[in-house]
C-alpha cells in the first residue's frame, strides 16, 4: 500500500492559488495604467538601453490604452491581493511554518550550492521542506507583497497620506519603486514557472491536493 507524506496544507494551497490569478490580473492592469505614462528606462546617462517598455511591445502583447479601466481593475484586485497576503502571513505565523520559511545564516551560501545544481554544476545540499534558495526568495516576495501595498496605497492617496508618501522620498519615488516591485513579480513568475516544470509532474500534484509519495516511491512508479 502506498503511504502519502504531507506537502502543503490547505492554507498554503489556498493563498497561493488565489494569489497566482489576482497578481496577474494587478501586473496586467498595471501595464494599462503604465502606459498612459511610461519614463522608465534601464541606461545611463543619454544612453537607452531599454525603455520601459518599448512600442513594439504593447503592439505585440495587444494591451490597448485603458487608463481608468485599468485602474478599476487595478484598486479592486489590490485589496483581495492585501487581504490574501495578510491571511497567509498571519497563518504562516500562527502555524509555525514561518520556522522553515525563514532563511538563516546559511542559507545564503547554500543558494549558490542550489543554483549550481540547477545549472548542472554540482549536487544539490542538504535541505528541509524548502530548500535554502525557495526560503530566500519566498520571504523576500512577502516583504515585496507588503512593499508593493505600501507604495499602492501612498499612489492612490498621495494627498490623503502625504507623510507616508513623503517617508518614501515623494510621488514620483513611490512610483518607481512600485513599478520596480512589479518588474520583480514578473522575474519571479518566470523563475518560479520553469522551477515547475522542472521539478516535474509530482511538485505541482503536491500544490494542488497536498500530498505526495515520498521520494523513493516517486521513484518507483
């Protein structure tokens, strides 16, 4: 008879389920917002490498220019997107699970063993639940989650909360940095996506019911 080892709980599940669709849904209305205003831009100088973003890719994405529709979508979404982050972070809390979410002082070095494997160029180290490269870049999206809630709502109500604002250096600062966290989601997603893949058919299963075979039975079948 095969035994089943616990991979993720519904919590887990849940949140991160809801939270694929609705951060999709806040890139994609935030690119109609960007673009009705769009200075970014990576170079130095006079010199332009890559404009945020260039004409031909909004032709080719087929985003259309819709400022307030984009907005609607954008204020609506962001709160379902907050209260989803803060439902996680309060049940990773009270669980107990942020004990192997949390990086430690090793696990910096262990992330460079981590990518090395990845890349083909060593064994992968030893590791718990999460190994030290997903402990690393999942805590680092919660505090982006909470950086990008932050610098939404002080765009929304510059006025209304002028010193918030005024802390992150002014509008215009607030802005950047809340594009820049966008720009981050985006790195992660595809990241994320080919770790998947990856990793292969049993990894996904786990987030979808649960569970899994253990390792060697995985193996066998």
């Amino acid at each position: 008879m095969q035994s089943l080892e616990l991979k993720h709980r519904l919590a887990t599940r849940w949140t991160h389920w809801v939270n694929f669709p609705v951060l999709s849904l806040m890139i994609m209305s935030g690119l109609w917002i960007y673009w009705a205003y769009d200075p970014y831009r990576i170079g130095f100088g006079d010199i332009t490498l890559i404009h945020m973003f260039p004409d031909w890719f909004y032709k080719m994405s087929g985003i259309g220019k819709k400022l307030s529709f984009g907005m609607a979508i954008h204020f609506v979404f962001g709160w379902l997107f907050a209260v989803n982050g803060f439902v996680y972070a309060i049940y990773t809390l009270v669980s107990g699970e942020w004990r192997e979410l949390l990086p430690d002082a090793k696990c910096f070095g262990q992330a460079l063993e981590v990518v090395k494997h990845d890349l083909g160029l060593g064994p992968l180290p030893p590791q718990g639940r999460y190994n030290a490269a997903q402990r690393i870049t999942y805590t680092a999206i919660v505090f982006m989650g909470f950086g990008s809630m932050v610098t939404g709502v002080a765009i929304y109500k510059p006025i209304q909360l002028a010193g918030l604002t005024s802390l992150m250096g002014g509008y215009q600062w607030v802005r950047f940095f809340h594009f820049w966290l966008t720009m981050g989601y985006v790195a992660f997603f595809g990241i994320h996506i080919g770790q998947v893949i990856r990793a292969g058919w049993p990894n996904f299963r786990g987030m979808i019911c649960g569970y899994d075979l253990p390792k060697g039975e995985n193996n066998a079948h």
